[in-house]
C-alpha cells in the first residue's frame, strides 16, 4: 500500500486567502463537512451491509468525524457563532458524485476513493488553514484534523484493496485524483473547505 496519497493539484492561493477573510463563515461550513463525513461513512455501512470486513473501521471513522464535528462545534460556540440554514451547496462533493461509475461493484469502488480523495484534500487544505493561523490552539487543532484526515484517505483505499486487486485499486485512484484535481480547478474560492 502506498504510504503517501498525492493530490493532483494544490488548493490555489486564493481558497486560503478567501477562508482567512472570512473565518465564521469558514467554520460553519467546516462543521457541516464533519457532520456529513461522519454520515457518510455510516451510509456506506448501510449501503454495504454485507461488506462486514469493513464495518468496524467505517463505525471507527464515523465516530472520529462525529468528534470534530463536536470539536469544531465547540469552537463556534466559544466565539458566538450559529449553524446557519444557508450553507451553500456543496458543488465539488456534487461534481465527484456525478462522475461515479454505475454497477454495483463499480460504484462501490467509486465510492471508497472518492472518499479517500475527499478526505485526502481536506487533509492538504488543513495543513494550510493550520499554517495560516496566528491563534496557537486553533493552529494545534487543525494540524491534528490534517493527520486525521490523511489517515482516513489511507483507510479508504485500504479498504477497497479489501476486494478489488491492486492494480485496479491503484489505476482508478490514479482516475479519480487527475478528476479531483480538474474539479478543484473550475470551483470558485469561498470561505467554505470546498
Ligand atoms: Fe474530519
Ligand atoms: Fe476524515
């Protein structure tokens, strides 16, 4: 297994300059990732039921993503921030969706690696919100999120050598990183992780 995921390309400077002019903003959308990374990982036990290989380590992650979720919650609230019903919609999650393969097993391959790609990319773009940071203990949290998330990426693609060979594995993560990173490209900046 390979023991660094790449991305295809990196955040441009302008994603991190557009979260630093407007941090609540930023927060509010990171918390709703969590939430949503902890569902995901809870929905592929209930799309998959049957996969039971991989059950305890998505019940491990949906947990983990549930914490920052609660983490992140907690920092909202020191600083008098609410959830808020606008959030916008989440194109980058909608474009991968769209790009997934139809039939079973394919999809279900689909699915672990645009997870490990999603997770791979929030691990760089913490890295950078962690550098950017002048407030020690929120620079300390976000450097703990990027090995977090790193490690979930790796996670993901172990999974999926659960079941697929290596090089199919390998060939379409090679895939879905080159169609991640033109996705990233065509985003416009927002205070938001995507
Ligand atoms: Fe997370
Ligand atoms: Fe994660």
């Amino acid at each position: 297994m390979k023991l660094n995921l790449d991305i295809g390309i990196p955040s441009p400077p302008g994603w991190i300059a557009a979260v630093s002019a407007d941090f609540s903003s930023f927060l509010q959308d990171h918390a709703d990732c969590e939430r949503k990374a902890s569902a995901t990982a809870m929905s592929l036990v209930a799309k998959y039921p049957n996969r039971v290989e991989i059950i305890p380590e998505l019940i491990e992650i949906a947990i983990e993503e549930l914490e920052h979720f609660q983490s992140v919650y907690k920092i909202m609230e020191s600083k008098g921030i609410q959830f808020s019903h606008s959030i916008h919609e989440d194109l980058y999650i909608k474009a991968l969706m769209k790009a997934q393969h139809d039939g079973l097993e394919e999809r279900f391959l689909d699915r672990l690696l645009i997870a490990s790609v999603v997770e791979t990319r929030g691990a760089e773009r913490f890295k950078l919100v962690a550098d950017s940071l002048e407030d020690e203990e929120l620079s300390k949290f976000y450097k703990m999120l990027w090995t977090s998330e790193a490690k979930h990426g790796h996670v993901y693609v172990k999974m999926a050598l659960h079941y697929f060979p290596e090089d199919k594995v390998y060939k379409r993560l090679e895939w879905w990183v080159a169609k991640e990173a033109e996705i990233v490209s065509t985003l416009p900046f927002r205070a938001a992780l995507h």
